[in-house]
C-alpha cells in the first residue's frame, strides 16, 4: 500500500487494484482517492488476485531440465513433453526427460489422457503413451456384428478430446468423431461435424455437451451423443489453440458470480479475451470490459490455485 502525508493526515494512494486496463487511455481510469483503488494500466511479472492484492511474481527455479521444449503436459499421470524432434517422458524429479518417439519439429502436440492412457497427436504423428511405453494408435481388429461399414485408424488431426466414451479429433475445418466406446475405430465417411472459419482451435467436453471453438466463433454441441447434438454458436468470438484449461468452479471467486452452479467449467482466451463455458453450455467474457482486442496465434495455458494462466505467442 503507498501513502502520502498532507497537512499530518494519510492519503492511500494506491490500496489495490481492480485489475488491469488496456481498453481506455490511462489518463482516463477511475480513480477513488479515499479508498486507494484503481485499475492497471500497465501489468508486468506482477500477480493479481480476486481482494486486488498486487504483489510481485516468485519467479522461476531450475530444473535439471535445460534443454527447449514444448507442448508440456500432465493430467494426473505420467508428464510428456517435447524437445526438438523427440517426445519425452519427464522424470517425476524434473531431473531429466526420455525419448519415447521421433516427432515434427516445433509441431505443438495435444493430449487427452483415458485411464493409464494418453493419446496425442500434432498433426503430423500420433500415437498413446502406456507404462511409460509410445505404442501405435490404430484400428485394431474388430469385434462385433457384420457390418460393411469402413472403419478406419484414427485421423492424424492438430487437436483431440475424449468424450462421452469417444475420441473426438480435429483436422483443419473437421472434427472427426470414433466408435462408441472404442477409441481407435474411426467412420470417416460419416462420423464428422464440418465448421464455420479456417480451422478449429478448441475441442472439449463439459457436463453437458462440448465446446468447439474456430477462428471467428465458439460453438456448443449440446448433448450425449452425436446423433442427438443440438449445435449452436456459444460465442462470436473464436478461442487461440492451446489455451483452453478446465477449472472446478468451487475454487472461483466471487461467488455471486456463479449463480449456484457447480462442477467443472472451461476457461480459454480469444480474440475479446478471457472467456469461461460453464458446464450447461452458457459462455461469459470475463474481460471484455478492460481488455482491447488480442492478437495472437497460439499459446498455452493451465490452472495454479484455482486460477487461470495463459501465455501467448503474437
């Protein structure tokens, strides 16, 4: 807190801060002089948190880990990461890392973990992880009632999510959808959604359906199953690939903001800024109010303490 004295009595100048501002002109934020509080127009290594407490970021620790990497990812299970040409299990210490598989360079990889599985997939390679082992993501044999059906081995997309007991992949404009309870066996002549914009950017599933989010929108598929999805355009605004993070609403604040509502919700960043899909598919812009438009290409994201952390490449 900052203070100066006038005449012997105290004046807050800066108490807290109600976040940071980059829609208006500096020169123009509000400021209330009794209480101290203001917005930001200028944020850098700095946490926020929902009292306005600011305070300086701890920093970073070394790791035995020195090498440039990518596409870091853990859900419960065993961490994955890429370095240059090799996807790589990291040691539980971050003490060192071990090549499972040859990948394309700077390909950022998407995971989606099921069980002891994780499945993951860049666009250009594909494959699941399994007791610490890359195995081949493919077709398999089939089991079941004659069909003439052609099933095929899973589509080598940019983006995937598993979902009500299917893998769902993302290829450019298409989001491509398995077998019931099989996550390999993929219908590709039928078993597709086609979207609106250049390409998709975000694939999840929350209680209630899944959102799917392009360059310029983020849709709902409202339902349990393929057949009986009621799709409709959630928000007109698209999400950047790689910053889409789940989050349990208990751990957010405040809570009159939540209007009873419980369960696991979608945080993800777009063009108009931070955004959060609850779990019945309604979307709220936490940011457009204070934050101009963003441009940015990509970026990464995950949730520390029950809040939401993005960095984005421009």
């Amino acid at each position: 807190m900052g203070r100066i004295a006038l005449m012997g009595t105290l004046i807050p100048i800066f108490n807290a801060s109600t976040g940071l501002n980059t829609r208006i002109d500096p020169t123009r934020l509000v400021f209330d002089p009794e209480a101290g509080i203001t917005d930001l127009a200028v944020a850098y290594n700095i946490d926020h948190d929902y009292t306005g407490r600011v305070s300086r970021r701890k920093g970073f620790e070394a790791t035995g880990i020195t090498s440039g990497s990518h596409s870091l990812y853990c859900d419960g299970g065993d961490a994955l990461v890429v370095i240059g040409t090799n996807l790589c299990l990291v040691a539980s210490d971050l003490s060192s890392t071990r090549a499972l598989a040859t990948v394309t360079e700077n390909a950022p990889v998407d995971y989606a973990q099921v069980g002891d599985m994780i499945f993951w997939l860049n666009g250009h390679e594909k494959g699941f992880v399994r007791n610490q082992e890359n195995h081949a993501w493919v077709k398999g044999t089939y089991y079941g009632p004659t069909s003439t059906r052609q099933l095929s081995d899973p589509p080598v997309g940019t983006l995937l999510c598993a979902y009500k007991g299917r893998m769902w992949i993302a290829q450019g404009t298409v989001l491509f959808f398995s077998d019931p309870y099989s996550l390999n066996a993929f219908n590709l002549a039928h078993g597709f959604f086609p979207f609106e914009g250049d390409e998709i950017t975000m694939v999840r599933g929350v209680k209630a359906g899944m959102f799917v989010g392009t360059d310029d929108a983020v849709w709902f598929l409202e339902g349990n199953t393929p057949a009986s999805f009621k799709p409709y355009k959630a928000a007109r605004s698209g999400a950047f690939k790689g910053t889409a993070a789940y989050v349990d609403l208990s751990d957010l604040s405040p809570k009159e903001f939540l209007q009873n509502r419980t369960g696991e919700a979608l945080v993800w960043t777009g063009p108009e800024g931070v955004s959060i899909g609850m779990p019945d598919g309604q979307v709220f812009h936490l940011t457009k109010d204070k934050h101009a438009q963003i441009q940015a290409t990509d970026g990464g994201s995950c949730v520390i303490d029950g809040r939401y952390v993005c960095t984005l490449a421009p």
